[in-house]
C-alpha cells in the first residue's frame, strides 16, 4: 500500500514495504522509470534526514531516490524483546 503525497517543494510516493512481519515505511521519489537509487543510512535513521540538496540533485539526473526508515526507527517496525547473543552466535555457527 502507498499513497502519493505532494508538499510545497517535491512529489512522493510512501507507505510500507512487509515481509516475515516487519514493516519498512519507505519514501519514494521521482519517476518510476527513472534509475533507482536506494539511499541507505546508518544505525537508527530515518527516511526524513536526508538533505532536500541531495534529493533533488538525483531526482535533476534523473534517478528515483528511494528512502526508507531502518528497522525500530520512524514509522517502521519495532521489535520489543531484546536478542539473544548466544542464541544468535549459534544460528550463525549451526546454519
């Protein structure tokens, strides 16, 4: 599901990209046919920290920037319980 926003400055398309149960709510700017260029962040980012600069210097080379907001961030998914280190580092070791 997305929906087509327009503010003062730019158009884009949002809304939420699913598998396993994990929303991703991404943002998603410019022409489909455009080349896609999806913008990744650090640990805890959201979509919104982009700079506009950045956005519309790809979007006047004709790319379609695609931002998104990490996992327990923004209006993406989070996950409640803590992981297990161990649990972790034995699925890595036995898969």
């Amino acid at each position: 599901m997305h929906k087509i926003c327009k503010t003062s400055r730019m158009d884009y398309r949002e809304g939420y990209s699913e598998h396993n149960g994990v929303r991703i709510f991404y943002r998603d700017y410019g022409p489909k046919e455009a080349t896609p260029v999806l913008l990744v962040h650090g640990l805890g980012a959201q979509l919104v920290h982009w700079p506009e600069h950045l956005i519309n210097f790809l979007l006047q080379n004709n790319f379609r920037p695609i931002t998104f907001d990490n996992r327990d961030s923004g209006l993406s998914t989070r996950f409640k319980k803590k992981p297990s280190i161990v649990f972790g580092y034995l699925r890595y070791f036995f898969r």
